[in-house]
C-alpha cells in the first residue's frame, strides 16, 4: 500500500492545500500526515487481562513567514477540511498569494535503519501473548520476595508522510515497541518496587531470549537490592555515572540547551557558545539518528529532511546546535534534522533523537577508584532542566556510595541537581566503554512528547549536589 | 451527528458485533493558541480535533480502545477488531460497568458553569492585543536593560464530550478555558539566563486577571532570580507557594488511590483512619466546585460526583475507590480520579507566613525529582528565596528537598488564606519544618 492509499489523498488534494496554505503570502508551507495504530497488552495479577488500542489519523498543515508559524490540523481528510485548515494557517503571513508546486518529486535517497519482518499492525494478539506470561512467570521464581508483578508491552505501527511547497515528498514506517517489568517485593514488612524496560524500533524479532533474560534478571536485581539500600549524604559530592542511561546527564546538562529555537530566541545558557570551549578536549557528544533500531532514531524527520550524526561538543569546543528549519534558516545552516513533532496536532520543534558522549581515555575501574567519597549512579527515572538558568536535575532510583575508591554501600531515591555548563567543566574522566541505553526514554518539550534514546562511558563529574539526607 | 449520537452509535456497534456491554464516550474540541515574542506574533494554531474512546466488555474480558478516523466503514472495522482482540486475552471477572444506583444523585451540570456562554465573542484580535499587553507590561518593569526576551501566549479551548453506557448511562458536558501568561528570561551578569513565568486561566473569559498584572508578575519574578546562589545543605523550615505547592500535594494523591493499594505500591495502605498529617491537615476532593478546573457532575465511570473528606485534622478518611479495583479490594466505589481540592485555610498569606518563620527558604519552584509512592520517599529540586529576620533575602537554585512523606506531612507547621486559583489542586501556601535542604 502506498501512503497516499493509506491517508486516502492524492497528489492533486496535497497541492490544493498547498496553494490554500501559501494563499497569503507565507514563504513556505507543509503537509504532515500521520496514521498510527498503536496496541498495548497489560498483565497483572498473574493474567494478561487488560487490552489498549489505538487509531489516529489526521494531517498537520504549517505555514512559515520567516520564523513565524501558522498551524492547523484535522483529523478529516477531505478537500474542504483541509482547505479550511490551510486557510486557519495561512493567516501567520499577510500579503499576495504565492504559487505551490505544480508536480512532487518523492525523496528516494532515505536510509532504512529499522526494517522490520513484519509490522506490528500484523501481528496478532496471540503471538504477542506468551511474552508477558513467561516474563511473569520467570520474575516470581527469581526472588521469593517477590509479591506483584506487572508486565506492559506497547507496539506500535506509524505512517508518515510530509509533503512540502518546495515539491518535496517524504514518506517512512516508523514502528516502536516497548516492553516493561515492574516488580514489588515484600521483606520483613517493608516494600521495595522497581523495574526495567526495553525499547526500539524493531518487530517481535527483538526479544531474544537473551533480551528476556535481561529484563528479568535487572528487574529482579534492582528491586532486591533497594532493602538494602539507603539515602547518601546531602551535599556536593564527586559524582561517577555508570555506562549506559547515565545519558540522561546530556540530555538535561547540555542536549535541551543546544536546542536551536532556544538559541535563536536567546534564552538558553549555551546561546552564543558555539566555537567555545566548553568541556575537556576528550568530551565529544553527539546526536545521532543512525543507529540500527534504535527508539531515537528515525530515516528521516518530521518536516522531510535527512537525519544523520550531529556533533553537539567536537573536542571539548561547542560545534552545532541541533537544528529544525526554522531554525536552520535563521543561523543560514543546514538542517540537522532535528525537526521532530509528536503527532500531526503538534508543529515540529528541534529535538533530540539518540544523544550519547563518544568514549574516552579513561577506564571504569581507574574512574571509581580515583574517588575518595562520591556517589556512583547506575539507573534513572527522570530529570529536567531550566534553559536559560542551566539548572538542570536527574533522578537516581539505583546507586552506590563510594569511599575510599570502592563501592561500598547501595543508595537509592535520591535527586541530583547541577548547572549545566558548570557540570559539563566538571566532566574530568571519561571512560572508554560507552554504551547506549536500551531503555524506552520519552522526552517532553512544550507538552510534546517524543521518543529518544540516550547513552554514556562512564563519567567521573568532580562535584554536583545530591539531595541526599544527613552529612 | 451530534456527539452523544455517535457515542450510542459506537456502543451499539459494540454489543452488535460481540460486547456483552460497553462504554462509549465522544468528544470534540476547538483550541487555539496565539504565541508572541519580543514585539511580534510568534505562532498562531487553531484546530477543531475530536475523537472516540470505547471500553469493551466481551465474554468476560476487557479492552479500551480509541480512534480519531470516525469515518463509517473505519469504525465499524475498529470495533470488529476491537472486540477481536479483548476476544484474544484471559478473562477478568472485576471488570464490568458500573451499578447503576452509582449513576444517581448527580449534580447540576449547568451550576457548575463550566462553560462561558460568551466563549465565541473572543475573536483573533483580541487574543493578539492581550499577548502584546501582556509583553507591554512585563517590560515596563524596571530593569528592562537586562531583558533578554518576552514570551507571552494567549489560548482557548471549547470542549464538549458525551458518555454512554448500555447499562443506562448517559452524560453530555461543555466546557471552556482560557489562559494566557508570560515568560521573561533576563541576563545574568555570569552568562546564566534564569526564566520566569506568570500566569492566569479561568473557565470565564471575563474572570481572567488583567494581563497588565500577569505580565508584571512574570516580569518582577524573572528579575528576582537575578544572583542566585547555592545555599548551605541543613535541615530548614520550608515555606512553600501556591503555584508550586501542587507539586507536594500531588504526591499524596497517588497511594490514596484502590489501584495502588491493590498493587501494594502505596505508603498509605492500612493507614485509614489514622493520623498521616499534622492536624492542620484538612483536604477534601470537591467535584462540584463552581468554575472549578476539575469540576464535574459525573466522574470517567458516569458515577454521579459528591464531595468527598480525604484527611480530617490529619487523620486519613477515604480513599480514591474506582469501579474494579474497589471490587478487587472489596471496597465500595467513591470515585476513581481527583477532582479539586478544598482546603481547611489559615488566616495568613504568604508573606506574612514568611515574616512569622524568621529563618528558613521560600520555595517558588520544584525542578525535577520524584516522590516513590510504595516507600514515600522524595528528592525534588528547588529553586526559591533565602528567608531572614522574616524577609525574603537572596534567590537561591541548585538546591534540592528530601524526606519522606510522612515526617514532611507530620511537620505541616502553617497552611495560608491563599489557595493557588488557576490549578485544579488549589493549594494555599504550606509551611514545612525540619526539612532537609542539600547545597553546598
């Protein structure tokens, strides 16, 4: 099936938008249609006993005036919806009308980083199944602790296509899917709850066994060992990020502020740093659309242009900021593609994709031992940052302290706040053995959400504040 | 169609194609958006959108499904497939509808008023010359020098939803809501670009405050971050203010729902009628508040809303029982979801609150953190005001509060006159003591 048999238009339909769309005077316009079906199966209490599913379909019509937006959308795909909607968008501009393409030309030079055997729109309920049971079932003879257990797996099946004023078509299948353990133990009247969850741009291929086995065996793990676990210290303290979700520190410290819309606005702390120095020279971190299935990449964004590896940090200097066209326009650079929307009722923003530091000289074992007393942290919920101030958090659900260069005690629940520039300075060992997480990150920009991926080598930060207890 | 047509259309898509029951709700809703910056329009958006939500009962299983592809043939495949895959999982004998003696007793829709009859008469211009009143006012402000941008935004939105159960139910409801706020960020002689915000929303157009006072508010706030340091690590008196103390209360919500309890992840199971609060603690959940953000007549099971005590003088009352984890606990239903809450108010604001703590820190923001509702547990980043000799003295940020909920709610030390009026928890200024800070 093509895209346009599936959206039910037609080239003609997307031109007559376009013309509406462009009908006063905006420079550019385009045309985002999205269908996605998306299907949840949830166990608990021992039977996989509750079903989600999900339609939606609809276009997003945008038009441009320099950096100016006018934006529309509606879930009904007929000629004088969309007309309407055009016109609804076309009002950011005032002026003569300007001509829409008269023939499209469809991008055949995008990469296909996430072939699938077969979309998850195809795969019944049945064969998905089994999965959450045997998950249950291994969780409970794991640990006799063990008193609930919840399984959750999301697929997903996406079809977009963006058609622009240039004469630009882009089309791709973006499917996801994420399969999520959470387990609650009991031990001696206490009650300890944690979890683990994977997640790409893959088909029912990927959960290999090995892939099940993990999920089991880091659900189980980080559940038991919060009973024994405490709260560190508050205060500054050397901060050691464990290889992997770690991530979530570029993400909050430096990813959101090199954001370009913030840039161009001036309100970020990294606003004109770029050919700064901002780290240590071994410090590289990039973006990156391209890995093989994974939940942050994508062949192409959301307003049709290419996606590769952006280098945020080259060498310790600040290098590019993370581009939408808007933005693009306004620096007189190349999209990045960076242009990501979370549905066709959202314009696209710039926004991260896969955002990880490359390794450096360092080793792990060399990194932790070189600290007197700090925290090590190895898994993560959530963090946040203030742009413009560089207040930045992240919150650590599993962790150790470290005394004397050994990890001696577990820690958990506890909110690690720094300074985004500040905190990046302070990155003074980096290890070799990057990884990416394989977790199903979301991230939330002006109340869009969109899926991302993140990683780290392990980080020596020299001080950042853990809202810890007690000295 | 109207929305209440397609909503019985659904339901009786529903039972024709295998549902043993179900419920269908309808909704559509206009939104709009005018965003300006430094002078100029930034963004307009306006859409009508809508869409359809069913909850399927099928030989004794259950599957909730939505679409937004209404068209026909579409639905009927959706539902035949819907029923197929509820078909497809294990039985779950708590779930079906609601009793219909819980439909009963509901309140008048209309006396809530949350709908502004005048919602059409707000047309473009005027959206766009009160975002540039609000930009206008912020500036005006002294120390526009160090003003680095003005965001402002000014939005509406009309809503109206049907629900239909086939085992009697029908409800229908309008709403509206306006917002607009502004955003300053300014500079910071250390290169640090701190950003503030105000805001006001109501359910009524003509309710909302001027935008001549949001504006200077988003502004005297965005200067007043100006310097800010770390502050020392320690355990404090911790005044907290209207708009952030949401961020508190919000982390008792959750374990006082049926779900957690069940699913043992809630520090207050076994806690009923017992003290978890100190005796300043009055909170009740009031769906029927006039104008209220979280008002309703029914509740997302059509159960027929009345208000009900959570905490009486600290002592934990009620629970948030929904339909199917109340029949797995065996607990009669309240209501599944929080509505508004009211408060028992003191008789002070927060400024006088600050004057009476002497030493402590005015907490104005939370940044990230989290609350563990099985333990209780929190860690939250603040940013907020040092307090001496009873005044507000330096900003501080990077700092972050931890505990766990119990102790923090047992310290409850004062509550203000000044529920927070544009959010549907409505939290007064809260006065926490012995709170432990991290900084330096």
């Amino acid at each position: 099936m093509t895209s346009f048999d599936r959206f039910g238009v037609t080239e003609r339909l997307i031109r007559e938008t376009l013309a509406a769309a462009l009908s006063r005077g905006g420079d550019f316009a385009d045309l985002f249609f999205e269908h996605a079906v998306g299907s949840d199966l949830g166990l608990e209490d021992g039977a996989v006993n509750r079903a989600y599913a999900s339609v939606s379909l609809g276009v997003g019509v945008r038009v441009l005036k320099g950096d100016q937006t006018g934006y529309g959308y509606t879930e009904d795909l007929s000629l004088p919806a969309m007309l309407e909607c055009a016109r609804t968008a076309a009002a950011i501009a005032d002026g003569p009308a300007r001509d829409a393409p008269l023939a499209f030309h469809v991008r055949r030079d995008l990469p296909s980083r996430y072939p699938l055997e077969r979309a998850w729109d195809q795969v019944p309920p049945e064969e998905r199944l089994p999965l959450l049971a045997g998950l249950n079932e291994r969780a409970f003879a794991a640990d006799a602790r063990v008193r609930k257990v919840n399984v959750h797996l999301r697929s997903e099946a996406t079809s977009v296509l963006v058609a622009d004023s240039t004469g630009r078509l882009a089309e791709d299948s973006q499917p996801m899917t994420v399969l999520s353990l959470s387990v609650l133990a009991e031990q001696g009247g206490r009650r300890e709850q944690n979890g683990y969850n994977v997640a790409g741009r893959a088909g029912l291929e990927f959960y290999t066994p090995e892939r099940l086995g993990r999920v089991v065996r880091e659900a189980v793990a980080r559940t038991a060992v919060l009973f024994e676990a405490g709260a560190p210290p508050a205060g500054e303290l050397p901060v050691v990020l464990a290889a992997g979700s770690s991530g979530i520190l570029l993400h909050e410290a430096i990813g959101h502020g090199m954001e370009a819309d913030f840039n161009r606005k001036g309100t970020s702390i990294y606003a004109d740093k770029i050919g700064k120095v901002v780290a240590r020279p071994f410090v590289n971190i990039v973006d990156d659309a391209t890995g093989a299935g994974a939940r942050g990449s994508i062949n192409v964004d959301d307003e049709g242009n290419a996606a590769g590896v952006t280098h945020l940090v080259r060498d310790g200097v600040l290098a590019t900021y993370l581009h939408d066209a808007i933005s693009a326009r306004h620096y007189g650079v190349s999209p990045t593609g960076n242009g990501r929307r979370e549905s066709y009722r959202h314009p696209p923003l710039p926004r991260m994709r896969s955002t990880y530091m490359l390794p450096g000289p360092h080793r792990k074992e060399e990194i932790i031992a070189s600290v007197k007393r700090g925290l090590y942290c190895q898994n993560f919920s959530n963090g946040q940052v203030n742009i413009g101030a560089g207040d930045f958090t992240f919150y650590v659900k599993n962790g150790w302290l470290i005394e004397d260069g050994k990890l001696t005690r577990p820690v958990k629940d506890v909110n690690i706040i720094g300074n985004g520039p500040k905190a990046l300075e302070q990155v003074d060992m980096v290890a070799d053995d990057l990884e990416i997480d394989e977790g199903g990150w979301t991230c939330g920009k002006d109340g869009q959400s969109v899926p991302v991926s993140q990683g780290l080598p392990t980080v020596r930060v020299a001080s950042l504040t853990v809202g810890g207890r007690g000295r | 169609m109207t929305l209440l047509e397609i909503a019985k259309l659904a339901a009786g898509l529903a039972t024709r194609h295998g549902a043993g029951e179900a419920s269908a709700g309808a909704w559509r809703s206009r939104q709009v958006e005018v965003a300006w910056r430094d002078g100029r329009l930034e963004k307009i958006a306006e859409a009508t959108t809508r869409g359809l939500g069913l909850d399927l009962y099928v030989d004794g299983r259950y599957a909730a499904v939505s679409t937004s592809d209404l068209r026909p043939a579409a639905l009927e495949r959706f539902v035949i497939e819907s029923v197929a895959l509820a078909r497809a999982i294990s039985p779950d004998p708590h779930r079906r509808l609601p009793d219909p003696a819980l439909y009963q007793g509901r309140a008048d829709e209309a006396a809530l008023e949350l709908a502004d009859p005048a919602y059409d008469a707000v047309d473009a211009p005027t959206r766009r010359r009160l975002a540039e009143a609000l930009e206008v006012a912020a500036r005006e402000v002294p120390g526009a020098g160090r003003v680095l941008s003005v965001s402002t935004s000014v939005s509406d939105t009309q809503g109206e939803a049907a629900l239909v159960h086939t085992n009697g139910f029908e409800g229908w409801r309008r709403s509206t809501a306006f917002w607009m706020g502004a955003e300053m960020t300014v500079q910071d002689p250390d290169g640090r670009r701190p950003e503030e915000s105000a805001a006001t929303g109501s359910r009524f157009f003509g309710a909302l405050e001027a935008p001549e006072a949001v504006g200077r508010r988003a502004a005297e706030r965005a200067h007043s971050r100006l310097g800010a340091v770390k502050g020392a690590s320690g355990l404090v008196t911790l005044v907290v203010e209207p708009r952030a103390a949401g961020r508190l209360v919000g982390a008792l919500l959750g374990p006082m729902t049926a779900g957690a309890l069940q699913q043992k992840r809630s520090f207050l199971e076994g806690l009923a009628g017992q003290a978890i609060a100190s005796p300043l603690l009055d909170l009740t959940d009031d769906p029927l508040l006039r104008r209220g953000f979280g008002s309703r007549s029914y509740d997302g099971e059509g159960l027929a809303a009345r208000p009900r005590r959570l905490v009486e003088a600290g002592v934990l009352r009620e629970y948030y029982v929904d339909c199917y984890y109340g029949r797995k606990l065996g607990l009669a239903p309240t209501t599944g979801r929080p509505s508004n809450l009211s408060w028992r108010l003191g008789q002070k604001g927060r400024d006088a609150l600050v004057a009476d703590v002497g030493e402590g820190v005015l907490v104005t923001g939370f940044l990230g953190g989290n609350s563990n509702s099985t333990t209780g547990d929190f860690s939250l980043g603040v940013r907020g005001f040092a307090i001496r000799g009873g005044r507000l003295a330096e900003p501080i940020g990077e700092m972050n509060v931890s505990g766990d909920q119990l102790t923090l709610w047992r310290r409850l030390a004062a509550v203000g006159d000044d529920p927070y009026p544009y959010a549907a928890l409505r939290t007064p200024t809260l006065v926490f003591e012995g709170v432990q800070l991290a900084g330096t």
